[in-house]
C-alpha cells in the first residue's frame, strides 16, 4: 500500500466489511477456491481477518492459514480474533511483500481486495509465485478494478495463468 490508512478509518472499514459478511457469506466466495483440509493457505492482504473463520474451518487443524498485511492494526486485529477463538492453526505477517514461507509450500493464496492497493506489484507477483506450489491457485477478487485489469496485471509478467473465472472470483496457476 502507498499509504496506509489511519486506524480510525480501518475501523470504520472493518465496520463496512462485517455488514457486507453478513449479507455476503465468505464461504460461498472461498468454495470457489477449492480449499481442502490439511490445506497451507496464505491470506495476502488479510485486512481484519474477514475470510479467517471461514478458511480455518475449511483447513482444519491440520492446515495452516499465514495472514499477512501490511498495516499493523490489521494484524493486531487478527491477533485478536486468532486469541479470542482459540486458533492454532494461525500465524499473522506484517510485511508490504516478503512473507517469510519458504518454496512452493502454499496450497492457495487469497488475494482479495488488495490488487488495487499494492505499491510494488512486481514484488508481491514475484514472491506469490515462489512460494506457490506447482498445482496451486493464487485466488483473486477485486471490486476496484476491471475484470481485463486484474487478468492483464496478473498474467502480464508470464508468472500466472488464469485457469478459471468463478462468480465471485478468479483462480490463476503458476
């Protein structure tokens, strides 16, 4: 992100984003993605956490969810709700594009509502597709942008391909 917002106005978004989840169920976005148990899912851009019940329950225990963001009240928030409901399967990341995990060891990437907003989209394409696995899927929405926007975003740098269009999403390979 260029620059981050203030934490009043992250919270006022938080605020939007839990009206828009009950009217909207994160689940019905994430069976798009195809996540399994045992699944390893990197939560890209995670903001406050909104697809985190969602996605653990679908990883079980035995999955692992990674929420990265780049603002820090963000993970504070995700911390949160990680102590609050007793996740273990859980690990937050600040960072603006490094993630820490090593070589193709991710089953899926979310990157929801975050295209629009990355300050070095290069990095962040880069470091997605490293730590991909070879038969993942880098899962995209982004209600900023047009739909030959994201394709031309993703896929212009040869990394990604994209292998299908949901309704409410789009899944790329490596």
């Amino acid at each position: 992100m260029d620059k981050f917002l203030s934490d009043f106005n992250f919270r006022f978004m938080t605020l939007g984003f839990k009206f828009r989840d009950f009217f909207r169920s994160r689940k019905r976005v994430l069976k798009e993605v195809g996540i399994k148990p045992d699944f390893h899912i990197l939560d890209y851009g995670c903001g406050p956490g909104s697809y985190l019940t969602a996605v653990s329950e679908m990883v079980g225990r035995t999955g692992k969810i990674y929420a990265l963001d780049a603002h820090p009240l963000a993970v504070k928030i995700v911390q949160g709700v990680v102590a609050k409901k007793r996740f273990t399967n859980v690990e937050t990341i600040l960072s603006d594009c490094k993630t820490g995990l090593l070589d193709n060891s991710l089953d899926a990437i979310l990157l929801y509502d975050t295209l629009h907003d990355l300050k070095n989209l290069d990095c962040v394409l880069h470091e997605l597709h490293r730590t991909l696995k070879p038969k993942g899927i880098l899962s995209l929405t982004d209600h900023h942008l047009k739909e030959a926007e994201i394709i031309s975003k993703v896929t212009s740098k040869g990394l990604f391909n994209l292998s299908s269009k949901g309704r409410n999403t789009y899944s790329f390979t490596k």
